[in-house]
C-alpha cells in the first residue's frame, strides 16, 4: 500500500511559505495509482495557489495495517 504526499512553497508577504500534504483518499494498492494521485494533488496546488512551486512528491510504502 502507498499513501501520496506534497511538499510545495510559495511567496506570501513574510517571506517562503513552505509545507507538506498528505493525501486524504489513500492509500493506495498501487504505486501507480498513487502516482497518479500526486498529479492530481500537484494540480489542485496549482489552481488554489498559483505561484507555489512542487519540492518533491512521495508514494511512501507502508504495511498493511500501519496507517
């Protein structure tokens, strides 16, 4: 199983505004699914804050069980 994450920065008035996401509809079975996630999310970032920018995405294994 995977669950997806985001973390992203923006500018805001007291300087770079930086934090992560985590996803609220996995985990995931697949990593792909999970991939496919973290597009989704990186979009709805986009939309919301149009001057953020994407550090990194994960698709972090976990165990069954250890949410």
């Amino acid at each position: 199983m995977f669950i997806a994450s985001v973390f992203f920065c923006w500018v805001a008035f007291g300087g770079h505004q930086c934090l992560v996401a985590h996803d609220t509809e996995g985990p995931y079975l697949k990593k792909e699914d999970c991939e496919t996630r973290l597009k989704e999310i990186e979009f709805i970032i986009h939309s919301k804050i149009p001057m953020s920018t994407v550090k990194a995405k994960l698709c972090e294994q976990i165990e069954e069980g250890h949410i």
